[in-house]
C-alpha cells in the first residue's frame, strides 16, 4: 500500500499539470506514475488519447483563452532551457530574454500551463507528431542538466536527462513556482510516493529484467 507515503489530501499548485497520456500507459496502471500525480496534486489533468489539438484539451484552450502560451515539456531541436526559469533568479538569462516565458516576478501571472506527454519515448514522439496544433500552440521547453531518476531502478530510459513523468512533473514545479517552500514540499512528495512506488515494484518482481520506455511495446498508432 502506498497510502503511508502520500500527504492527507493533495497538494495546491499555481501551475497547472496537464498529462497527456497514451492508452497503452493508461492501462499499465501498475507502472505508471501519472496515477501517484493527481493523488499527491490537486492541480493535475489526465487526458487520454493518441492524438490531440489545442481545442481538445480543456486546460490547454482555457490556457490560450486567457492570453497564455503553455509550456510543453518536451526534447527537441527547438525547445527552450526549462531550467533557466528559476523564479527567485536575479539574473535573467539570455535564452529566457528571449523567451515568452521569463522567470517569476510580481508583474508576471502566478499560474501557467505545463504539459507532459506520457508513454514510451516511442509513444510520445508519435503522439507529438500527430498533435501539431498542440505544439504550435504551445511553447516547447526541455531539461538541460541531466538528473538520476528513482524510476530507472524499474524502467530504463535513454539519456540521462529523461526522468519519469512524475519526476518531470516535480522538477518543473520546483522551477516555476513562485512559492519555493511548497514547490519543494510538492516535489518532495511527490518523489515520497516515488520511491515507495519503486519499492514495492522491486519487491514483487524481483528478478524480472527492467522495462524499457524507449521501445514501442507493440503500438501501432
């Protein structure tokens, strides 16, 4: 049981989460994090599905509605340093002067829009090419520094700076939260609820070789 490991109710954040998740990972229920985000997170959206538009999805058209570009937490040719949005920076990189998106200060709206695609690395390069309103609507952004992820212990992943999509979710808040005390409380416990998920994961399949998230695992979407 995981109950142990997740705060008395879920958390609030001024960003809103939106995952958007490949079926296939929504039926592998029993490795996949996302279900761990809206229990340890009040500010999550699920959405399900192979292909979307900027119309599809609720809070990405509430989002543009508003005046907002969302960030997209995606790797790519094109995207823009994520870690350079520190909210308590006195310095303003170049790359984000040139972004749309500028660390946090008063003037700037407390709450934004990230969205993260959930699946293997085949699945969601797949879904991101079948979603390009989706990400021309949005503004594509990507870690630079690499990062050790609890979750390699039960899913390998390609390059160092691939994390699960709950650890993607916790280090995103931790750099765009204005309230830095509960962006680490969020993703400290979300990393809580991580390792105890990993844990019991290793205790009933031990043995078992490790899943890899890079492989298609049979979709032909």
């Amino acid at each position: 049981c995981l109950c142990s490991s997740l705060p008395p109710s879920p958390l609030p954040t001024q960003t809103k989460l939106v995952i958007l998740q490949h079926p296939n990972e929504f039926r592998r229920k029993t490795f996949s994090t996302v279900p761990l985000l809206s229990l340890v997170l009040s500010n999550v959206e699920v959405v399900v599905g192979r292909e979307f538009t900027s119309g599809s999805v609720r809070a990405v058209r509430e989002a543009i509605d508003r005046g907002e570009r969302p960030l997209l937490l995606f790797p790519g040719e094109n995207s823009t340093s994520i870690d350079s949005y520190l909210p308590s920076s006195s310095a303003t990189p170049a790359s984000a002067r040139s972004c749309p998106y500028r660390p946090w200060s008063p003037s700037l709206p407390r709450g934004r829009t990230v969205v993260l695609i959930d699946g293997t690395w085949t699945q969601a390069r797949r879904m991101a090419r079948l979603s390009p309103s989706l990400l021309s609507s949005c503004e594509l952004v990507s870690f630079d520094e690499p990062s050790t992820s609890l979750y390699s212990a039960v899913r390998r992943e390609p390059d160092g700076r691939c994390v699960s999509t709950l650890e993607a979710a916790g280090r995103a808040l931790r750099l765009l939260e204005s309230d830095e005390d509960g962006a680490r409380k969020a993703e400290s416990s979300l990393l809580d609820a991580l390792a105890r998920l990993v844990e019991v994961q290793l205790r009933f399949s031990s043995g078992v070789a490790r899943r890899p998230r890079f492989k298609g695992g049979g979709d032909t979407a």
